[in-house]
C-alpha cells in the first residue's frame, strides 16, 4: 500500500470489520462510487478473497479489534503514515 499524496483525488474511507455484513456492503457501495476503501480484516484469507473481490479500489488492514491496545496504536500509526498528513 503506498501512501496517499496530494494529487490523489479519489475518496478515502476507513471501514472497520469489511469481510461480512455491514462493513461489507458499505465498502460494496463506496467502492462503486469510486471511493477507495481501508478495510480491516482478522486475517490474510480474509484479505485475499477481499482483494480479488473488490479489485484495486480495496486496501486491506490485518486488525482485529478485540485484540489489544498495543495493535491498535501499531495501526493508528500505520494509516498515519499512509495518509502523509491527509484527512480520510
């Protein structure tokens, strides 16, 4: 995933939990808006199926959010610095 700079104009949304029901069907509908959607996912299975299914559109994040604080930060630093100072 490489980072987002200033002449990228298409939309930026963070969905967490993106492999089934709403979070899914949310990245469905920006997806064909054109939007491009960072979706977490619990694990690479999960990813790979999301990525052949919502094309180059789809970033996927390796995050579970039941799990500890200490991978929240690693992830909040991570969008950090894909965003290079942007707003999603």
């Amino acid at each position: 995933m490489k980072p987002l700079d200033d002449k990228t104009s298409e939309p930026v949304a963070l969905i967490t939990g993106v492999s089934s029901g709403i979070g899914h069907a949310a990245a469905r509908v920006l997806i064909d808006a054109g939007w491009e959607v960072w979706g977490t996912v619990r694990n690479e299975s999960d990813a790979q199926r999301l990525r052949e299914t919502f094309g180059s559109r789809f970033q996927p994040l390796l995050f579970d959010v039941r799990s500890d604080s200490g991978q929240h930060a690693d992830l909040a630093r991570h969008i950090q610095s894909l965003l290079g100072g942007r707003l999603l």
